[in-house]
C-alpha cells in the first residue's frame, strides 16, 4: 500500500473553503474607503462672521471704521445672464469688472508689501447686493475681497 | 477508481452565513449613506468663482442649510436635516426658530449655507438674517459662523 492511498483512506478529505479572513478584508477596505471618502467632492467655502460675534468684544475706545461698501446692481440685457454692476460707494474709480474689483481692493490694502495702503485687513467690507442679483454675483464680489486678503467681509443686513 | 473517491465525493462547502451577515451590513450602510447625502447635498448648481480663495470644508460640527432651487431662479424653501421651511416670512420665523435650538443644543456650531448660483440674492438673504438672528436669540457666546459653500474644481482651476 502505498502512502497516498493510506491518507486518503484516513479519513474524508475537508476542502471546505475558510472565508473568514476574507471577511476579515473585506471588513477593513470597507472601513478604509468609508474613511477615505469625501461625500461633497469639489466643495469648498468661505467663512464668514456674522456681525453677531462682534457684538460683545467691541473696543469702546476703537474708531468705528465707515465700512466700504460694495454694492451690486443689475445691469440691463437678459436677467439670466446675471449682468451686474458694481459701484463702490465713495470717491473710488467705479470697477467694471470683479477682477477690477480685486485689483483696486488688493492695491489699497494695508500690508507689508505696501505701507502706503488705505484699508487695514480687518477694515469693514460690506457685500450690498440689490435683491434680484443671482447669487453667483453676489459670491464674487465676497471673492474679489477675499482673495484680496481682507478678513472682515460681510453681507448688508438692512434689507433683510 | 481512485481511492479518493472510495467514500463518496468530497464535499466542498463554503459556509455562507458570514457573507451574508457582511451583504446586510454593506446594504444599510449603503442605504443609510444614501439618505444622509441625499438630505445634506440636495443636488444645485453651486456657484463656482473664478479664483477662488476658499478654504476646505471644516471639520467642525455643523449643520447644512439648503436653499431649495425652484424653477426660473425662484426657490421652494430652506431645508435643515429633513425639515423643511417655505419661502415665506413665516418659514423664514420658523427656520429661525428651529436653528435657535440648534444652537443652544451645541453653541459652536457652524452654518453651511449652499444655494444654487441662480438664485436671487433677496432669497438667500433670509436665511442668512434667520441664522443671525437665531444666534441672538440663543444668545450664544461663541461666534456664529457662516460657511458659505461654492465648487472649486482643483483639477480646472489654478492652484492657489
């Protein structure tokens, strides 16, 4: 008799498959990718404080900055295009596009590169956008302050 | 005959309660992912400036409002979790009133404002006032935060 004859008669052979371990696997590429996920793919924000914060901390002794105002108006052609024009409010060049209104708030803010700037980073900006301005508009005029590096952009609250 | 075979077939059996406790498991997950995406990010066109210096979502705990795009630029109201507000001065109350007890349940929390890009500013404007003004009727001293979510497409924009 030879030796692979006496095993096989030792006994059934078991080929039962063991499926734990890839359960197991399974289990930690699903923890994995759950993780790993981002459910609002592409999104971003802006943070924006609302003027309720500053309620309390106010400095007594601090000048009241006059807010620089932007405002947005329709301008004519089709509505759902969205045109608007944008005025500032004060003796300022009036922007014609928000790259304009980029360009003139980053040269008249106050940094290191230019210590001749007119507005501090924290200086008031205030977002006034008439009502029927599409909301684009009004999350590029909030942009255009941003991205010129001013920190206390808010949105007109006499309207609401 | 080969003496494999000398008791009957082998019997290859794969047990398969564990698979099917795992397919469960992976179902209501997925269902309930699903639900809470589905309520979070209701689908909208975001609006998505040019440039645009945002900064990732937070990680902070936060609540998602949705302004609810209508046809023709109009909205059908705000939605928070699964309740929803109409677009009147009473749901404008009432969404106040709902996000005032949010807030003191956990006053730091973080608003994450999305609305579609053709929306018109004086229907997004109510609800920024509702979360203002629920954060002083909550009188939370931590700050009220406003996240104003937009698209940045890394792969098309410009790297900041």
């Amino acid at each position: 008799m030879s030796g692979g004859r006496s095993k096989a008669r030792r006994g059934r052979p078991s080929l039962s498959l063991n499926l734990t371990p890839m359960i197991d696997v399974v289990f930690q590429l699903l923890i994995y990718f759950l993780v790993s996920t981002n459910f609002a793919r592409g999104e971003q924000v802006y943070r924006v404080d609302l003027p309720s914060r500053s309620d309390g901390a106010a400095d007594p002794f601090a000048l009241d900055d006059e807010p620089l105002r932007i405002e947005l108006v329709p301008a004519g052609g089709d509505p759902s295009r969205g045109m608007v024009a944008i005025r500032l409010e004060g003796p300022w060049p009036q922007p014609a596009t928000f790259e304009d209104l980029y360009q003139f708030l980053r040269s008249r803010l106050l940094d290191a590169r230019q210590p001749d700037g007119l507005f501090a980073a924290d200086h008031p900006i205030v977002v006034s956008p008439a009502p029927s301005v599409r909301w684009d508009r009004t999350v590029d005029a909030f942009n255009a302050a941003v991205r010129a590096g001013y920190t206390n952009v808010s949105f007109d609250e006499s309207d609401r | 005959m080969s003496s494999v075979y000398a008791r009957g077939r082998a019997r290859i059996e794969a047990n398969l309660t564990p698979m099917i406790d795992m397919t469960f498991l992976l179902i209501v997950f997925f269902v309930l992912v699903s639900r809470i995406s589905e309520v979070e990010s209701v689908p909208m066109d975001l609006p998505e400036p040019q440039e645009a210096a945002t900064v990732p979502l937070p990680d902070e705990s936060r609540v998602v409002l949705n302004v609810l795009p209508g046809p023709d630029g109009g909205i059908e109201g705000y939605r928070v979790g699964v309740m929803q507000f109409a677009p009147t001065p009473e749901g404008a109350e009432a969404l106040e009133r709902h996000l005032a007890t949010l807030f003191r349940q956990n006053p730091e929390l973080d608003v994450n404002l999305r609305a579609d890009r053709a929306t018109a500013y004086s229907d997004v404007a109510p609800a920024l006032g509702a979360i203002a003004s629920a954060a002083r009727l909550a009188e939370s001293p931590e700050a009220t935060r406003v996240n104003l979510v937009v698209i940045k497409d890394e792969r098309r924009g410009p790297r900041p």
